[in-house]
C-alpha cells in the first residue's frame, strides 16, 4: 500500500476496532491501542474474553459494535482473518488493517473487492508514527 494513501486513511479515521485487544499491558495489542487513544482516535475493543479495556466497552465480535467503523485493526492470527473481513463488509468499515505478522491474500483480496482499503502486516502504530516524524 503507498505511502499517501497509509497517510489519509489515518488522517481521516476517528474509529477503529481492535480486533483482539487484550488488557493485558504486556500484550502488543494493548500498548498499540494504548497509543492510537492517546492520539485521538475513539477505540472501540472487540474480544468476547474482556468486558472493559483502556476504559472501552469490549464487544465479543465485529457484528456487535454499533456505530460506523473506519478501520478494523486486527490482532489475531492469520487463519481468523476471513470471518473478520466478512464481519467488516457487513459492517460497512472503510479499512481493514492486519497488523505485522496477520497476512490473508485471499481475505484481503475479498476486502478490496467489497471496496475497503487493505493494509496487511503492517504495523499501525509504527506508520503512525513515521508520518507525524514526517510531518
């Protein structure tokens, strides 16, 4: 994915769905969550485990969070990742975001065709911050 079209798509995002976010502080999930709050942008936890993390409502899956969505960020392992794009049509999302490590060819294929943009094995706290170095 370029560069300029990473830097709008997090310019423009105010909600993001982590899917996978733990509240355990050791956890990547957390620390990255932790950050983007920190930057402004609403956090919303799904993970049928948590009930509450960094002070968010948790939701036990994407069909459960109410409201539009910009990015789904992903925190689970690769074979989980087609029912979490699905779940991110359905929704109508504008982004699915898989973080360093979560690559699904097939599922980001389905996410582009259904229109949403794609970014896969990246991490977002990392682009997030080259582009305010950037700036």
């Amino acid at each position: 994915m370029a560069t300029h079209r990473i830097a709008e798509l997090l310019h423009t995002a105010r909600t993001i769905v982590v899917v996978g976010l733990s509240g355990k502080r050791f956890r990547p999930s957390y620390g990255v969550s932790e950050y983007l709050k920190r930057c402004g942008y609403r956090i919303i936890p799904v993970n049928p485990n948590e009930h509450e993390v960094l002070g968010e409502r948790c939701y036990p899956d994407l069909d459960s969070v109410p409201g539009p969505i910009d990015i789904v960020n992903i925190f689970r392992r690769s074979e989980f990742v087609p029912a979490i794009v699905e779940a991110a049509i359905r929704k109508g999302a504008r982004a699915v975001w898989m973080q360093e490590g979560v690559v699904h060819e097939a599922a980001a294929h389905d996410a582009e065709a259904a229109g949403l943009i794609v970014v896969m094995d990246r991490c977002i706290l990392k682009d997030h911050q080259r582009l305010r170095r950037a700036s």
